[in-house]
C-alpha cells in the first residue's frame, strides 16, 4: 500500500514531462522560424535612427521580448507586428511571409521602400495591414485577396500606381479600406460594392476617373467615404440615398456635374459634406434641412443658383458654412441666423441682395463673416458690433451705404472696401488693438482726418488701406518702432503734408502707395533701409533731384516704381537704376508668377489690389498684382540730360515710361537688350538721332511711343516695329519710312543695322527672349480679368494675351486631409 502511494506522484510527474518536452519539440523549430523572419527585416533596415532594433532584436532574448513583437500567450507565435513611426528605411524581404500566425501588421509613418513582395501572401491570419506615410510603389497586389479575415487595409500616402484591383472587392470582411495620396488611376472598380461590411473608404488624392459606380452605394454600412481631389465626372448618383449610416462624405475638387440629388438629404447621419470645386448647378433643395446633424457644409466652387432654402435654419449645430463662389440670388434667409451655433459663414462672390439682417447678431459664436462681392445694399447692422468673438468680418464690393457701426475689438481683419460707405472712421477703430491682417476701407466716401491712433496700431496689422476716400489733413506721424505694416495705402485722398519719418520703422513694408494726394516733399530716400517691393508717389508734389544718393543696397527690392506727374528735376538716378537688383536680375521664375499676398492665415489675404498703371497715354487699373511686374514710371517731371546706359541692363523690365521730361541726346541702342519689355515710352522729350535699330529685338514689344521728339532717319523695319502706327513717330520731322508717308532720301534711306553684338544677343537669347518674353506676357494674360480700362479696349494687350492663352495652362492640386478620425 505504501509502494501504491509512492508510485502515483512519480506517474504524474512522468506525464507532465512528457508534456512539456513534446510542446517543447513543437515550438521551438516554429518560433525560430520566427526569429529567423524578423531578423531577415533587421537586415533589410538600412537606417535604424533610433537604433531601436540594433539594440533589441537579438537572439540573445526571446523574440516574444523584441521592441514592436506581440506574440500569442499560448502558443508564444509572433502575432502582431507594430514597427509606426520609428523612421526606419528598408525594404520588406520575402522571409516576412513566413510569420504564419502574424495577425497585426502596422510599420506606418516609415521610409520603407521599394515594391511588396508576393510571399506577403502567406500571411494569411492577417486581420489589420497599415503600410501608411512609406514610400512603397508599384501596382497594388491582386494577391491581397489571400487575406480572407482582414479587417483594415491602409496603404494611405505611398506611391502605389495602376487601378484598384477588383480582388479588394472579395474581402468580405473589410471595415476599412485607405488609400489615400497615392497615384492610382482608371475608375473605382464595381467589386467595392461587394463589401457589404466596409464602414471607411478613403481613395482620395489620386488621380481615378470616370463616374462613380453605383454599386459603391450598396456598401451601406459606410459611414465615412472620401473621393476628394481626383477627376471624377458625372452626376452624384440617386443611390447614395442607400447610405443612411454615412457621417462623412467628400466629393469635393472633382469635376461632378448634374444637380444636387435630392436622395442625397437622406443621409440624415451626415455631419460633414464637402461637394465643393465642382461644377454642379441647380438650387439647393429644401431637403437640406433633413441634415439636422450637419456641423460642415461645404458647397463652394460649383455653379449653384436659386435662393438659400429657408429649410437651412433647421441646421441647429452647423459650425462651418462655406458656399462662395457660386451664383446664389435673393437674401439672406432671416432662418439662416437661428443657426446660432455658426463660426464660419462664407458666402462671398455670390449675387445675393438686400440688406444684412438685424438677426445676425444672434450668431454670438461667429468668428468669420464673408459676404464679399455680393449686391447686397442697406446700412451694416449695429448689430455686428455686438458679436463677441467676431475675427474676421469682410463686406467689401457691395453697395452698402450709411456709416460704419461701432466695430468690435476682438477683430483681426476687416475690409468694406468698395462700397458707398460715408462718414468718418469711427472712434472704435483706437480700440481695435487685436487687428493683425487687414483694415481696408478703400474706395468709399469716408472723409475727415486719419486718425492718430492708426500709428499705434502700427505694431500690430499688416495692411491698412484707405484708399480712394476723401481723407484730408496728414498722415499720423507716429509709426510703432515695432511696426508690422507691409502695406499702406492711402492713394486717391486730398492727405498734405509730408512724408513721416517714422515710416522708417515699418521694417517690413513692401507696398507703400501715397499716388494722387497734395503730399509736398522730397524724394524719400530714407526709405532705402525698407525692403520695398512697390512705390508709388504719382501725381503729388514731390520735388527736387533724385539723382545725389550714394546708398549701396537702396532700394534693391523694387519692381514697381511710379514717380510720374511730380515735379523731380535734375539727372535720371544712374545709381538708383544700378541698385534695382529685383529688376535687373534675369533668375526670377517667370513661369510660375503669384500674386503679391500676405498669407497669414490659412484662407490667404491679397495684400495689394489696386495699381493704376500709364501705358500709351492711358490709364489702366490692375486690381491684383503679380510678382513678375516691373514697371518704372517717372513721366511729367523735369528730368533732364541722357538716358543712362545702365537702364538697358534692367532685364526683367516690362514697363518703360519717361516721356514728358526734358530728356536730350540719343536713344541708347542698349535698351535692346531689354528682352522683357513690353512698354516703351519717351515720347514729349528732346531726343535726337536716329532709332537704334537694336530695338527690333524686342521681340515683345507691345507698346512703342517714341512721338514729339527730335528723332531723324529711316525707321527700323521687322518683327514688332511692323505693327506700330504713325502716333509711336508723329512729331519727329526728321523721320521717314513706313509708317509714315514722308520718304527717305539716299541718304536717308542708309537703314541703320544693329552691331555685331547685336546680332549675337539676338541669337544667344533666342530662348531667352522666349522664356522672359512668354513669361511676362502671362504676366499680362493672367491680369487681363482684373483689368478696368479707362479708354478703350486696347488691341495691343489683347494680342499680348491670345499669344500666351496658347502656351500656359495653370493647375492647382489641393490636399486635404480633414475628416479622418
């Protein structure tokens, strides 16, 4: 009996050895095999910054221990991988396939490269794969269809190319499916709509085509999808109605046409709908207020018309309105303002009339307002004074009229510009301290001084325009030290006085426009420390010479230079002209020309639109200013003696004006060197001699008037000199040849022929000519739709504009990322 009780425990014992050396003869060759996989990848990392896995990926410890390894607590097989945002470059080698037990695969946010294995596809427990933020290429694999029990796929921001594999569509199990910013084309293929379980997808940023097939709308459990910024055409099909679940929908930047489908306002989960940058028409239908859980709404960019819809008042949480760009008409729905939980309401470059209600002042949460380039008319509402947290507030180009309320002091940018607007600036403005963008109250009827505080404003806003009033008295003479301004105009006002000196604390000023005043002063040349991009002093009465400063780096930053209709004498400045390096330098991009903007918010402001330019006599008005003008105006002053040599090495120079001085001797032939030049003007001065020949090479010369002057000789013949009239030549008595009718005589008939280097330049800047010359006409063509002209249409510049329509196609791709969560 004893012997029994001594042999029971021995028997256990013996049973649970045997076990554990049996699983242990099970595992061990599996978990090396492991092992073996994961070092394979070690070796594959080319840059390990962190040394993450140098340091831990050892066989030195149990793979289960590795940085990144989640292994199965039974079995002890590697069944999760997580590698994110470690800033690992690599590649994916063939041995990871043989992690068979592998569930998890996450190695997002990386710098692995290069194209994904085949033998991936035995990793067929795969339940999660993000490959996300990497640089991986190449088509994405048909074999993903292996992964039967995946869940999420997201290969979002790679390089992947070709078409969506229908295969995807036989992962019955998919909830999401992320392929974002890559570069896939062809259409979005039918096989989606057999994802009966699929509640994301995100297919954004690539370049598919075609409609979108309405077997997606059979996914109705979707409740995020996103087709933003590809090239998809047709009409919203009817069947999206089938996703009652959806919460986020982005068709926006596509070209989608057709009305808004009323099975759309079914989807009464929507939170966020984009369908903006496309070309959908019609009204808003009355449906929309079915959206009751709509917080974003963005209709912006298409061809929309009609009313607003009343039915918009039943948007009880809408933050976000952004429906600009279209052609809405009748008022602002009195409904729309018991939206009281409204931040942005943008309904700008619409056409919508009346007056703004009283009711807006229920929006106490605004923090945006614009209702910009509308028809709207009637008093601002005292009421908009009273929004506590109000930003920005921009109303200009409308027909308002009466005074400017009390402003609230949180604003940071304000424009009523261009509107009837009477008054003087109110007292409220001192205690705008918050303002950093803008305050434009151009083009109105204000009167009355500037005030004072505007100085001490100074440290604090980038943009002050007070344009085009009738603003009398002086500038204030207290500019901030701190100041911030990079713009200040105050042109088209009765301001006298002079300059202030304390404009020389305005270190970031790059538009200073003082044109069309009673201002009496001096040439400025103590602005020279400034990095001045634009100065326009015309039509004042400035006085005295500009040709006596001996700054080294003055004023290099100048493009745009309007000293006309003054009273400047003596010599044209040869240093000045030596110092415009923006304007002498040929590196500057011509190709891609940008309008001068301060972006200081992720809307982007112009910081400059209005510059009235002289060209053949008229006047002309660019309402938006590119960075390739350069234009040099210095007409109706006394300058006297010759042209300086150094203006023909001004060679991104595309507006010439000295006509109405003084000037004598010839017309330097190196102004042939002026590639650029579309505008030449030195008409009413004394030049004499003959028309340099040289000048034929301007190949883009659209405006020549050389009239009233004491010019002899044959006039050049060739390429643009064959399409000027007699007014570029009347008043010359010595001139003969076509166009006009005086003959030469033999003597006269000796066409001057441009020197040796002549030629050569014209040869050697033959592409030159080409890339500058094409370059600043789209400088031209780009402009032609901001262009207000006095006179009339002006052949010249039209020619300017169909010669560049041919070469220059601008395109803009815009990124977006908002709504993934």
């Amino acid at each position: 009996m004893g012997n029994i009780g001594f042999l029971l425990p021995l028997k256990v014992f013996v049973v649970v050895l045997c076990n554990f050396v049996t699983t242990l003869s099970e595992e061990s060759p599996s978990t090396t095999t492991d092992q073996l996989a994961l070092l394979a990848l070690k070796a594959h990392v080319t840059h390990d910054p962190q040394n993450l896995l140098a340091t831990n990926w050892t066989s030195a410890t149990s793979v289960c221990n590795w940085i990144g390894v989640t292994c199965g607590s039974h079995h002890q097989r590697v069944t999760a991988l997580n590698l994110s945002h470690m800033g690992l470059i690599g590649t994916i080698p063939p041995p990871l396939g043989n992690l068979s037990f592998l569930s998890e695969l996450d190695i997002r946010f990386n710098h692995f490269h290069g194209l994904l294995s085949m033998e991936l596809a035995n990793l067929s427990s795969l339940k999660y794969i993000n490959f996300g933020h990497n640089n991986f290429r190449g088509e994405i694999p048909s074999w993903f269809d292996s992964f039967t029990q995946l869940h999420s796929l997201l290969l979002y921001s790679n390089n992947f190319s070709g078409v969506i594999p229908s295969s995807l569509g036989s992962l019955s199990n998919l909830e999401k499916l992320i392929l974002y910013d890559n570069d896939l084309k062809g259409q979005i293929p039918i096989a989606i709509g057999n994802l009966s379980k699929l509640k994301r997808l995100y297919l954004d940023n690539n370049q598919l085509s075609g409609q979108i097939p309405s077997a997606v709308f059979k996914c109705k459990a979707l409740e995020f999808l996103s087709l933003t910024n590809n090239v998809l055409e047709g009409s919203v099909p009817q069947e999206i109605g089938n996703l009652t679940r959806l919460r986020y929908l982005y068709l926006d930047n596509n070209n989608l046409t057709g009305q808004l489908p009323s099975a759309l306002f079914k989807c009464q989960e929507l939170e966020e709908l984009d369908l903006s940058q496309n070309a959908l028409e019609g009204s808003v239908p009355q449906e929309i207020g079915n959206l009751t859980k709509v917080i974003w709404l963005h209709l912006y960019r298409n061809n929309l018309t009609g009313e607003i819809p009343a039915t918009i008042g039943s948007l009880s949480v809408l933050r976000y309105l952004y429906s600009e760009n279209n052609s809405l008409t009748g008022q602002l729905p009195l409904t729309l303002f018991k939206c009281q939980e409204l931040e942005d309401l943008w309904l700008f470059d619409n056409a919508l009339e009346g007056s703004v209600p009283q009711e807006i002042g229920n929006l106490t949460k605004l923090r945006w307002l614009g209702l910009n380039r509308n028809n709207l008319t009637g008093k601002i509402p005292a009421t908009i004074g009273s929004l506590p947290v109000l930003d920005f507030l921009y109303l200009d180009c409308n027909s308002l009229t009466g005074r400017l309320p009390t402003l609230q002091p949180s604003l940071r940018g304000f424009s009523v510009s261009n509107n009837n607007l009477i008054g003087e600036i109110p007292s409220s403005v001192c205690n705008m301290s918050s303002l950093r963008y803008s305050l434009d109250l151009s083009r109105n009827n204000f009167h009355g001084i500037i005030p004072e505080c505007l100085g001490n404003l100074s440290n604090s806003i980038a943009m002050v325009d007070l344009s085009m009033n009738s603003f009398h008295g002086k500038i204030p003479e207290n500019f901030h030290k701190d100041c911030l301004l990079r713009l200040f105009g105050i042109n088209d006002n009765k301001i006298e006085g002079s300059l202030p000196r304390s404009l020389v604390n305005c270190s970031k000023l790059e538009i200073l426009d003082i044109g069309n005043n009673n201002l009496i002063d001096t040439f400025p040349i103590w602005l020279e420390k400034l990095d001045l991009q634009v100065l326009i002093l015309r039509r004042n009465r400035f006085y005295d010479r500009i040709d006596n400063f001996e700054g080294k780096f003055s004023f290099t930053h100048l493009r745009i230079i309007d000293l006309s209709h003054n009273d400047f004498n003596g010599y044209l400045p040869t240093k000045f002209f030596e110092n415009l390096q923006a304007i002498r330098s040929e590196s500057e991009n011509k190709d891609d020309p940008k309008y001068m903007k301060y972006s200081g918010t992720n809307r982007g402001y112009y910081i400059y639109e209005s510059l009235f330019i002289t060209i053949k006599g008229s006047e002309m008005e660019l309402l938006k200013i590119l960075n390739a003008w350069t234009i040099i105006d210095l007409s109706n002053n006394r300058f006297k003696g010759q042209i300086p040599e150094v203006v023909g090495e001004l060679h991104s120079l595309i507006v010439l004006n000295l006509s109405h001085n003084s000037l004598s001797g010839p017309i330097p032939s190196i102004l042939g060197n002026l590639s650029a030049l579309e505008s030449l003007d030195l008409s009413s001065n004394k030049l004499k001699g003959k028309i340099p020949a040289q000048l034929v090479n301007l190949k883009f010369l659209e405006v020549l008037n050389l009239s009233w002057n004491n010019l002899m000789g044959l006039i050049p013949r060739g390429k643009q000199f064959d399409t000027f009239t007699n007014d570029s030549y009347i008043g010359n008595l010595g001139l003969c040849g076509l166009p006009l009718s005086k003959e030469c005589s033999n003597e006269q008939n000796l066409e001057p022929k441009p020197t040796k280097s002549g030629e050569d330049g014209d040869a050697v800047n033959w592409k030159y000519s080409i890339l500058m010359g094409y370059g600043c006409g789209l400088v031209c063509g780009l402009s032609m739709g901001y262009i207000v002209f006095t006179t009339g249409k002006p052949w010249w510049l039209v020619r300017i504009i169909e010669r560049v329509q041919q070469k220059y196609v601008i395109r803009g791709k815009i990124r977006r990322s908002g709504g993934r969560k």
